[in-house]
C-alpha cells in the first residue's frame, strides 16, 4: 500500500494505456454528454473538429480509470478534495491510443495522520502531444506508526 | 438558439433534478473509478464516510449531463477549454436528488465572432447544500449578423 510518505514530490507513475473508440465515445456521451461533436458522426463532421470527438467528461473517466487502477486502489486514498486546471488540449478521436501519467506536484505532512497531496494526471495521445492535463487535490493516509 | 450575447454575466439557468441510485454509483464506478468507497457497500461502511458515496467522475458526469440537456444543447458552443475550480464539497449518498444550476461568470466578445465564456455548474443536495462545484471555461458563437 502506498502512504503520504511514498509520494514524495516529483516522483511520477505510468498508468498505462487505453483505446477509445468511436462506439463508446457515443454510448458515453448518450448518458453524460449528449451533444452532436460526441454522438452523431455525420453532425460531428459538420463542426470545426470535422469528425467525432470524446467528450471531455469521457476523457477526465479514462484518465481517472487508468489512475485507479495503477495508482489510486494501491493507495491509503481517505478522500479527494477536488480539482484544478483541468486542460482539454487536444480533441480526442476515435481509435487514439491514450498514455497516462501521474505525477506528484505537492506533498504537505501533516501530524494528524494525514499527507495533503496534490497530484497532475495527464493523457498522451498517440503522437505523445498532451491531450487532457488536470491537477487532483487529496488526502492520503500517513504510514502508521509501526 | 443561445448565443455568447444571450449569456451575459450573472444569468442563471435552473438545470432540473437528477437522483442518483446505489446500483448506478456502483455501475459508473466499476467501470471509471473502482476504488471500495464506490463499489462495494461492505468496505464503504468501514471507510470514514461510514457507506457508499458517488465517484467524483460520476458526480462530474451527472451535473455535466443537466448541463447539456438543459443549457449546453441549446448553446452555439464551438468548444469547451477546460475546469477550474472543481470542488467536491460533499459526499453524494444513494437517492441523494441533486439539483444543478448554471451561472455565468465571465463573457468576453471578441472580434472574431466568438465569445469567451466562463460559467459555475453546481450541484446541491436535498438539503440545499452545495456538494460539487466547478468552473468550465468555454468558447461560443457570437449572434451571426442579421
């Protein structure tokens, strides 16, 4: 299990990948995001991205699916506390091939038990251009004491 | 049809009602964000918020999705450019029915027949305590030229 005191700033995890594709890009955006640029390709064509795109609430989901599976379920997590400069800076197409990383930008030990950590989770497209960038604030657990 | 003169700041749209049952905290979570706290009751009662919460993703989702239905999919939007400000003020319980609202923080017309627009989603619980918050920083057409 990872502890406050194994993120120390700096250090950085790969998530691993995930493929999007057009199927799901639409049946995510049906229940969360029903606009035309993520559920109807012949609409998305018509707009100034020329074809269909994940909705930025798709992108924050797979970026955060990559990020419990490798890090946050290994991780004394007691709770997040929210976000911040979340960047969309790349549409993501169908069949993008997305790259995770998470890397630990802040790290305040506190002597309740508790590390007060900011970490940036970004996604990589298949060109290695950062697509989606955002920074999670949380509360992770301090080793206890042995 | 909303265009960016349509949204001047200080206007506010009601987005309607949402609730949110265990089986879809559990569902949502399984698939984007399968930490205990949101997928399994028994390790959620012994986690310090005492029983299943929403993921933050799925909170994400659902306010994103009254913003759609009843604002953004009415919207000349061209693009979304990111969040700021994200806050998750409280935990979202099951049959907890969330009310959204939209409110306009910033609009800049520019020349170029966009605006630049910035407004707050927030979520409040059934007893009027706001529970999630965030900032979207989006562009928007401009009315076209009668």
């Amino acid at each position: 299990l990872l502890y406050a005191e194994d993120m120390p700033v700096d250090r950085r995890f790969d998530l691993g990948t995930y493929t999007v594709s057009a199927d799901e890009i639409k049946a995510f955006a049906t229940l969360w995001d029903p606009l035309p640029m993520h559920v109807d390709e012949e609409a998305a064509a018509a707009t100034p991205f020329g074809g269909l795109i994940a909705s930025g609430v798709h992108t924050i989901a797979i970026a955060n699916r990559l990020a419990a599976e490798a890090v946050i379920s290994q991780t004394a997590l007691l709770a997040g506390r929210g976000g911040r400069e979340m960047r969309l800076l790349k549409p993501v197409r169908p069949d993008t091939r997305l790259t995770g990383s998470l890397q630990i930008l802040e790290n305040e030990l506190r002597d309740n038990g508790r590390g007060y950590i900011s970490w940036r989770i970004e996604l990589a497209d298949d060109a290695g251009d950062t697509v989606y960038s955002i920074i999670i604030d949380c509360i992770v657990h301090r080793r206890p004491a042995a």
